[in-house]
C-alpha cells in the first residue's frame, strides 16, 4: 500500500501490532519446542490448553470487531487501530491454532474447527489484497465523477436520443428506444463480480447504415442525369436536403450513443470494482459464524469427554 | 378621508404603531393610527400563509394592551384585529403618508391625495420595509400583476414571469418551476445580487431547463389583450411578447429613509443600515416626533410593542421604567453596590470610551446582548489558541495579556477603558495570547453578533476599533519590544485593503514597496517555474508577506494572492526600512521571518505540492480551520464514516462521503470546513450558529428552520433533517436484522419542522470526530490547512 500522508490501517503506530503479533507467535513457538509431553504435542497437555485458551479469546476478540465497528460512539481505541491489531492478531492466530493441535489432524469436529479458521483468515488475507488494489482502481475509472452523476448522465442522454429521434421516423426511434431498454446497469451477482456483457454495437451499426443510406440517396439523387424538368430537380433538391438533414441527425444520434455506452463502461466497471471489493466479506463474516458454532462444538465436546 | 386635529398621530400601524395606538386608545387620549394599506401590520399580513412567528426575546414581558405569543401568522392578526377593535383604536386605513411638517405641539401630516392633520405629537412606526418596487410601467397594477408570493403551491400549470433578480425573486421562481412553466427576468446579465446557494440554485434550474431567463431584459408594457394576457419586454434584439397567466415581480423595497429625512429627522451615517438616533424616551432630534419599533433599531415584535407602551406614557410626561430593567437588573446582579441601572449604564459609557457614541437604547440593548463579568485576580479569561470570538471591555480594574507563550511572565497591562479580544473579531482565528483578570477587575463580554452590529451601526466604534486593532498587530507582529511612540510612523502609513477571492496583492518582479500583514482572510504566495504558477505557501490571517523584497531589496521573488476574500492591512516600505534602520531589534525580527521563509520555500520548490494545494484552496481551504480529507487510495467506500455520523447525531448524517470533488486520490466530501468567518452564520435570525471555544461551528436548539445558513454556505454542507433521539438496537439488527445502527432514518414518518444540521466536529464526544475515529482503513482525517500542508509536503 501506497505511502499516504493519511497513514493506513497496516502501519498504524509503527506497527504496533504486527510487533505485538510476532511477539505472540514466537514465544508460542519457543514454549511448543520447549515443552515435551510424555503423549507427544497435543491440545491436551497443559501448553496445549494455554494455546486453546488464548486461541478461542482470540477468535471471541477477532469476531468482536463486528460489534466495535458499529459502535459509533465508543471511545475504545479507533476502529483503524481495531483493525490493524485484527489483522495482525488474527494471522498470529495461525501459528497459535495450529500449535494447540500438536499436529494431530483427523475426520473431527476439531479439525473441522481449525479448517473453517484457516478459511476464515485465508478470506480475510485476500480482503487485505483487495482493499490495498481496489480503491486506487475506483478512483483511477471513476475520475472526478461519481457513481450517482454518471447514471444521471446516462439517463439523461437517453431523453436527449429519444428526443432527437422523434423526427427521424419509426426506424429510428425502434432502434434508440430498443437501445435505451436493453442497456444494462449492474445486474445479479455475476453480472456485478464479472461486469454485465458491454452495451452492443446494434445501434450504433444500424445507425451506421441508415447514415449511409440516407447520404448516397442524397448525393445520388441530385445528379441523375435521367431528371430533365426544373420542377422534378427542385422536388429533388428539398428532398436531398431532408435525406442530409435525417444522415446528420442519425450521425449525432450514434455520437449520443457511443458516449452513454462509454458512460455505462464505466458504471458497471464501477460496480465490478466495488463487489470485487466486497464480496470477500461475505464468505469471511459467515465463515466466521460457522467458526464460533465449530469452536463452541469444539469446546464443549474437549470437557464432556474429558 | 381623515381630517381633523389630535393628541397623538402614529404613523404606521406595525406592531409598534399598534400597540401605541391601542394605548392611546386604552387611556383615553385623542390619536388616530395612520395605515397605507386597507390591513394592519401589513409587514406581518404579508408573511407566507400559516407561518410561524416568534416570540423573541423569551425573557423580556409583554408590555402592551393588545395580546403577542408566539404562533401562527392568522392567530397573531386576528388577535390584533380583535384587540384594537375592542379597544376602539381610531384607524385610517389606505392613509398613506407623504409628509410631516410643523413643530412639537403643532405639527401638520399631509397625506397622499392631499388631505392633512394636524397632531400635537407624532410617532413614526413606519419600519424599514419601506414601499414594494412596482413594476415601472403601464399594467403595473393589473390584478394578475403581483408583487408577493405567498404559497407557491397555489399555483399549478401556469406560465408565469418572475420580475427581478434578487433572492427573493430566485426563491419564487425555483419554487414555482415545479408546476408551472416558469420565465425569470433579469435586467442584467448576471444575478450578482443573489446570495451564493440561490445564485447556483438559479444557475442549475436553468441549465436543467426547468425554468427559462431572459437575461438584460426589461417587461416595457403588461396588457390584457383579446388574445389573452400579455408582457411586452425590451431585450437588447428589440421587443418582443410573451403570452403569461401571471407576473410576479420581486423588486425590493423602496428605504423608507428620504422620507423619514424629509421630516428633519438625521441619520448618524451614509451606511444604508443605520438608523436615527434617539432618546431614551424614543424621541427624535425633531422634538415631539417619536420613532418607534425597527426605525430606531428594534426589529423584534416584542420590543417594538413594549416601545409603542411606553412612548404613550412618556409623551403623558410619565416615567417608565423600561421593560428591559428587570434584565439589565440580572445582568449587573455580579456587582451588587449597583442598585441604580440607568446611572451605572452611564457610569459605563463614560468609563469606557468605545461605548461612548451610543444611544443610550442602543446601550441598553448592548448590554442586554452582553454579559458583565468580575473575574477572581489571576483567573484567565481566555487561553492562547482558543476558538473564542468574544469582545471585551474593561470597566474598572485591569487585565494582564501574556506577550510571549514561552514566558508567561512577560505581561502588558490594559487598564480601565481599554477594550481586549478584537483580534479574534475581526480574523476569525483563534485568540492571539492569554489573558488573565488583573485587581478589581470588571469586564463587559460582548458575543461576536452584537458586536458586529454595533460596528456596523455606529461608525465611530468601528474607526476605534480598526486603529487599536492596527496598531496592535503591527507592534504584535514586528515591534513587539519597541514603546508605541517609535511606531506612529508606521501606524499612521498603514492602510487597510481588500482583495477578493483570487486578487493579486503583489506579482512576481514587482517593486517591493509594501508589506502585508493580512488581517482577514489568507493568501497563497507561487512563483511561475517552467512557466506554470506553482504555489509555494499558505498565509494565514495574523502573518504577512512581502517582507522579502524589502529586506533584500530585490524585486518581488514571488506573486501573492488572495485565497479567499482578504484584508491586508498595507504598510509602507518606506516608513518600514525606516524603522528597521533605527531599530536593530526589528530588523533582526523580520529577517529571521525572512530567512525562515527562504528556507521553506526551498523546500517548496524540491517537493512541489502546487496542483494539490491549488485544489484545496479551491475547496475552501483558504478560510477553513479544519476539513475532512478522504485518502481514495486507502478508502474502501464502506461509508462507516457516514454511518457514524448519522448514529452519533440523531440519525442524520452531516456528511455525504461520495459527494464532493476529488484531486488525485485526494477526496473532500462534502463536510464543514469550519470557516474563519463562516459564511452561515451572517444571517440566522435567531442567532444559533455558534463557535465553540475548540473552533467548531454549530448549530444550537434554537434554529428556526429558516434555511438561510443552508443556502449562505457555499460549500453545500447545511441539510435541514429532522433528528431522532431513538437509536436502533445493534444487538437486536446482529441476531434478528431490522434496522441497523447508522443506516436508520425514521425521519420520514416525523411530522415536525426540519432544522438545520451540520458537522460539529462532534464536540460533545469524548475522542473526537467520530467520521476519523469510525473509519477502518486511515482514509479519513481531519486536518487545518497548516497541518494540511505540513503533511502533504511529507514533512511531518
């Protein structure tokens, strides 16, 4: 992450927190090389029970960032600080967890418990990717605009192509107000992480066509060398001049176009950002509530078991 | 037709003249209540339909026989219309008054039409409204011609042509743009008379096509024609119709003021606010002509009643105790050996000589406003830096100022007449040095407001004022060790100018011949390199520039320019160099100013910050003291920045994160930027925009709802919301979904008044901002522009 005078979450206070993390796991690390059960390393023994212990506080203080975060008012630390420490106490989680076990692994509710814990960090880790790339990205596709004013614009570049299109016959107005209902702004789930199919070119083409059209009528018309009466070249002419007119107002029509379907480029590149931003979440917070159910079941089974 | 001969003649029948007359009428005396128009109180008659109309002061009693609390427009208008009837009040209805002539005892009121009266007394209670403009030309009067707007909803799928330019004639047609077709004439070609959030509200309607302007055009004839109503208007291509169903002209008001001189009553000055001066029994310099209500400077309803009261009893030859001595009595109940109010108001503004040229009603009402305060010895008063704007004027005792903040025993004394805390006034920055009560010591604590008004109003304190306030800063900021004699040179050559936003003080290659000590405002200093402007330093109000040039010699090495707009006060760099020969210790002052500076702009010039720093003082950075700044590069769009302000602020958030411009990845929503002199608080009628004693401007309980600071701010961050005390439960959204913490808006389904709501930099929270303090990333803070720039030059 880019340095900004603002400071971001990772390097709150000198890094606090990846200290105190690093700290965490090398004491983990020199007690779990110390220690030497009779049994062999396992969540038994006495460290074995330290390192269960400060792994399920862990997790309990991990997951209690969704409340902190909503409290608005309260004035425990900042929720940058809160969050700087989740991260870094959470991947120290690791080495914590993954010493607890003594390395005994097997088809059980305990693993079951550490696996959804990995899958929760390794959800959160990719969200440390993506909010260090994204915003740059949103802000570099979203320039000085946003969101809000680029959807008006669309819109309103909508009126403005029916409008112009009015007068241009019911080919034109079939093909502009078909254009205006088939664009496509953001979508279901995979439209937005994949980005909806980009505006088609049927418009602009057929546009294209009728301009083509419309100008060689006009152009091929005035010099027919078969039209031999004043009166018939001066019908001639007006209509020439209509069929330029209709060629130049199809010619801004596709300009009108081509800019909305640029703005809607850039809207939908928006949402794609902002869910590819997003979505992480929603497999880290449910993890996260699979986990504390897994830690529960965990839990009560290691004492009734006992 | 009135004719005839009476005690009393009250012009005006507001609710001063009213209340006057209902006295009049109560005892028994021979009166007769001159009215233009076929109603009473024609300012209040024309209020919007069921507004609601306030009782202010709270604290000061009704004094009058007709009845006043505060309510709805009709209820106060029925109570009036009932009261003087009963009463029997001699009312002249459609009696306009044209001129007032003759002496006390005998004076002749000539009306319009020609009929006169003759009056012993008259009392004049005409306020400043003055006469509605009219249109100028044939048809003005046509019953589809208007001028007032009183529910724009009234009117549906008409064409209608709004007359004029100013605010009110903006505020009716956007109103009215919603369902009619709607034509804005303006004779000129701008609306530079609008405040800034109409003049871009009329800006956008047009562009947006909602409604039309027809710029440097005049209406030359409005006529019903066979063909239906008509407005013929001169355009500069030549005349043209336009076919309407209605014209609305809002052309302002005619000042009463030539008339009231016509009547030989004097004004104390040219300023088109002042009003004349009276006595304490509200008599004019014309003996035996009375002014009463918001002539004589007293714009509230209740005063101007309790005025109508009173002004009765004393042309009976009665004394009365004015309403307001119960309030004066509670303002000097901190020095209890004064039991004479009227002797110690004396005592007062003869003790301290700004307070001199008042009336003593003006006095009056200036203590009211302010507040006495006898402070222990030693207690401060105000600390170095504290956002305070208050004015102070010792009455008896003295007051020691801290000179120098590294050592607190270096002291200036001030003693009995001075006055302290105008720095702060007139900057708009924090207070310059502590201050702490010396023996004895009496003080007059003015609120910002009053004092404001009073310099306005009375051109005498504002000149005494500007020159202790000149010479303060000039010794403060160059000479502080030097006695006041060695400066008068420099004193008498300084001059105060004003530049507006973006105005040249100096530019680059100039012959340095002045230095700047700005004195409101702030100004950015550039240099062209490779031929383009680059902003090196942010001034702020309190500094100066242009000391460069002098020191050296040398043309001007830089432009300066007004960030936003500005007064400098100009000293001349002859008497300058001057004193800098004479004295050493000035000399070695300014260039160490000089070298600091040097070395800064070195640094400038190696991490360029230019184009951001230009995109800030765009922003407002120039008259801020503190802005939101959002990092987009860190900013993960979750909006908890919004979210915290709306929870912690009674459901309605006072920041819109996606709004606002962005310059790189640097993004100012749209959130207060706490102004120097913020620009909503110029025109709040109750006066609840406040500083706090941290800096932050806010907006206490007693806003009306009016909408003036939302439309004042140029920076678009006023919402008139309606706050909630109700929070959602997080618990209960976390287990059960519902409404959640910070997305709650049940404003929808409340029914009462909106008011203003806007950033408070979360003042009464413990830890600060809670939009910095919620967001999860470091994306947002908040910074003053020194500390703005500071960091984005990567100096910290």
């Amino acid at each position: 992450m880019a340095q900004t005078p603002h400071g971001s979450f990772l390097r709150h206070r000198g890094y606090r927190y990846l200290k105190l993390g690093s700290l965490l796991c090398i004491i983990c690390i020199l007690a779990y090389w110390a220690h030497d059960p009779a049994d062999g390393p396992n969540g038994g023994s006495w460290l074995g029970y330290t390192l269960g212990t400060i792994g399920a506080l862990l997790i309990g203080w991990l997951a209690w960032l969704g409340v902190r975060k909503r409290r608005y008012g309260s004035t425990m630390g900042t929720v940058k600080g809160w969050l700087s420490a989740h991260v870094y106490l959470g991947l120290a989680l690791i080495t914590v967890a993954t010493l607890h076990t003594g390395f005994q692994f097997g088809w059980n509710i305990h693993t079951a418990a550490y696996v959804l814990m990995l899958m929760v960090i390794l959800s959160g880790v990719f969200g440390i990717g993506v909010y260090a790339r994204m915003p740059t990205l949103i802000t570099e596709n979203m320039g000085t605009s946003d969101r809000e004013t680029l959807i008006d614009e669309i819109l309103d570049i909508n009126q403005q192509a029916l409008k112009l299109a009015d007068p241009l016959g019911p080919e034109v107005h079939r093909i502009i107000s078909r254009s205006t209902e088939r664009m496509r702004l953001g979508g279901g789930l995979w439209a937005q992480l994949f980005g909806p199919l980009p505006p088609g070119r049927r418009a602009i083409d057929e546009l294209r066509k009728i301009v083509a059209d419309e100008e060689s009528a006009a152009s091929a018309k005035v010099f027919d060398p078969q039209s031999s009466t004043v009166m018939f070249m001066a019908g001639e002419l007006s209509q020439a001049k209509k069929r330029g007119e209709i060629a130049e107002k199809s010619r801004q029509l596709m300009e009108l176009i081509g800019r909305r379907n640029a703005l809607i480029v850039r809207v939908n590149r928006d949402i794609q950002l902002h869910a590819q931003m997003q979505i992480w979440l929603y497999f880290h917070v449910p993890l996260t509530v699979a986990l504390l159910a897994a830690l529960a079941a965990h839990v009560i089974s290691v004492f009734l078991y006992w | 037709m009135v004719q005839g001969s009476f005690k009393i003649a009250i012009v005006g029948s507001g609710p001063a003249g009213l209340s006057a007359a209902a006295r009049a009428a109560e005892l028994g005396i021979s009166h007769v209540l001159l009215e233009a128009e076929s109603w009473l109180s024609n300012t209040i008659y024309r209020y919007q339909k069921g507004k609601h109309v306030m009782a202010e002061p709270d604290v000061l009693p009704l004094r009058s026989p007709l009845t006043f609390t505060a309510g709805k427009r009709e209820a106060i208008l029925e109570a009036w219309n009932s009261g003087t009837a009963a009463l029997g009040v001699n009312i002249a209805h459609r009696a306009r008054v044209s001129a007032i002539g003759g002496q006390k005892g005998a004076f002749t009121i000539t009306l319009d039409g020609g009929d006169t009266l003759q009056a012993e007394a008259v009392v004049l209670g005409i306020g400043l409204q003055g006469n509605l403009r009219k249109l100028g030309c044939p048809g003005e009067d046509l019953d589809w011609v208007q001028y007032q707007l009183d529910d724009p909803d009234e009117y549906k799928g008409e064409t209608i042509v709004i007359v004029g330019a100013g605010d009110a004639a903006i505020e009716n047609a956007i109103a009215l743009a919603d369902n009619n077709k709607v034509y804005i004439l303006n004779r000129r070609d701008e609306f530079d008379r609008a405040k800034p959030g109409n003049l871009s509200g009329i800006l956008k309607a047009i562009e947006d096509g909602k409604l039309t302007c027809l710029y440097n055009t005049k209406p030359v004839a409005a006529e019903d024609s066979p063909g239906g109503k008509r407005l013929r208007v001169a355009t500069n291509d030549g005349e043209t119709e336009l076919a309407v169903d209605r014209i609305i002209a809002r052309l302002g008001a005619t000042p009463p003021r030539a008339f009231v001189e016509s009547t030989g009553i004097q004004f104390p000055s040219k300023d088109p606010n002042s009003v004349p001066a009276v006595s304490a029994q509200y008599e004019s310099n014309v003996p035996g002509l009375y002014i009463i209500g918001a002539l004589a400077g007293f714009p509230l309803i209740k005063q101007a009643m309790n005025q109508g009261y009173e002004v009765v009893e004393f042309i009976e030859g009665r004394t009365v105790e004015p309403a307001d001595t119960p309030l004066l009595r509670d303002k000097f109940a901190v020095l209890p050996d004064i039991t004479d109010i009227e002797e110690a108001l004396a005592t007062m503004q003869r003790r301290v000589p700004i307070l001199k040229p008042l009336t003593p009603l003006q006095m009056r009402e200036f203590m009211i406003d302010s507040d006495i305060r006898a402070p222990a010895d030693g207690e401060i008063i105000f600390q170095l830096n504290d956002y305070t704007d208050t004015f102070y004027s010792v009455v008896s005792g003295t007051v020691e100022i801290e000179v120098d903040p590294a050592d607190p025993s270096k002291r200036f004394t001030l003693g009995k007449g001075e006055f302290f805390g105008e720095m702060s006034l007139i900057s708009g920055r924090r207070r310059s040095a502590t201050v702490r009560a010396g023996n004895q010591c009496v003080l007059i604590e003015t609120p910002r407001r009053s004092m404001n008004k009073l310099i306005n109003s009375v051109a005498a304190v504002k000149r005494v004022i500007d020159e202790v306030f000149l010479r303060r800063i000039i010794q403060g900021k160059i000479a502080p060790t030097l006695p006041p004699e060695e400066i008068a040179d420099l004193v008498s050559s300084a001059e105060v100018r004003q530049y507006r936003p973006g105005e040249l003080l100096f530019s680059e290659g100039d012959a340095g011949d002045a230095l700047h000590l700005i004195r409101k405002g702030s100004v950015t200093v550039s240099r062209e390199i490779g031929g383009k402007d680059v902003v090196l330093a942010y001034v702020p109000a309190g500094q100066y520039v242009g000391e460069m040039a002098l020191v050296s010699d040398l043309p001007r090495s830089a432009t300066a320019r007004a960030a936003v707009a500005t007064e400098t006060i100009r000293l001349d760099g002859v008497a300058f160099k001057e004193l800098m020969m004479r004295r050493t210790q000035v000399r070695d002052r300014v260039q160490e100013v000089y070298r600091s500076r040097v070395a800064q702009n070195a640094v400038a010039q190696a991490r360029p910050m230019g184009d951001v720093l230009e995109f800030m003082m765009s922003q407002g950075l120039g008259e801020a003291t503190d802005v939101l700044l959002i990092d987009e590069s860190l900013c993960v769009r979750c909006d908890q920045c919004e979210k915290a302000c709306s929870d912690t602020h009674g459901n309605v958030s006072r920041l819109k994160r996606e709004a606002g411009p962005t310059f790189a990845n640097l993004h100012v929503p749209t959130s207060c930027r706490h102004c120097e002199h913020p620009h909503c608080m110029k025109d709040c009628p109750p006066d609840a925009i406040k500083r706090a004693p941290n800096g932050e401007v806010h907006i206490t309980d007693a806003c009306i709802g009016c909408g003036n600071c939302e439309r004042n701010c140029p920076y678009g961050v006023i919402q008139m919301g309606i706050q909630s005390k109700t929070k959602p439960s997080l618990w209960r959204w976390m287990l059960f979904g519902g409404d959640e913490p910070g997305r709650y808006h049940p404003a929808k389904k409340d029914k009462s008044a909106k008011k203003a709501t806007k950033c408070d930099m979360c003042k009464d929270l413990d830890g600060g901002p809670a939009c910095v303090r919620a967001c999860p990333t470091g994306a947002a803070m908040r910074a003053s522009p020194e500390q703005f720039v500071k960091l984005y030059r990567g100096g910290r």
